[in-house]
C-alpha cells in the first residue's frame, strides 16, 4: 500500500492562474535505487463571490455598511482657569 503523506503548500502573493508549486524530491518511491521526483501543485483559480483580482490585487467588489446612530453625551465642559 502506498505511503501517504500530507503537504504544506506556501502559495506566495501574487501567484496567478496556472502558476506551479513545486515541492522537489518528494515525489517518494519504495524503490531504493530511484531517485525521488517531485510533486507539483498547479494553481486553479476560481470566482469568489465578495473578491476579484485585478493584476496583483485581490478587490472587495461589495462592501456592506451598517450605520445605526449611537447615543452620546457631551456633559458639561469646563475651561482650563
């Protein structure tokens, strides 16, 4: 039975659509006698409901903002004699 065994992938900012992780030498085989290869993770970048990337840039499309006043007291103010 193969080995399994879980991955951490740093996707760096910027990355595009497309664009490969690779993770050299870690592509095992029970085979002493053969070098490992490597895994390769490729990007797939889907729609997002809220963000959208223009060039390098991830944009809030919407912005929901709730405004409810908030009652406040000034008092009294006094001057410095």
């Amino acid at each position: 039975m193969p080995e399994k065994k879980v991955f951490e992938v740093h996707i760096e900012q910027g990355h595009k659509h497309g664009a490969k992780v690779v993770l050299r030498g870690e592509a095992g085989c029970s085979d002493p006698n053969v070098q490992p290869g490597d895994v390769v993770f490729v990007l797939e970048q889907r729609p997002h409901k809220q963000f959208k990337r223009v060039g390098n840039d991830l944009v809030l499309e919407k912005v929901r903002l709730a405004w409810r006043p908030v009652p406040f007291s000034l008092g009294q103010m006094h001057a410095p004699c």
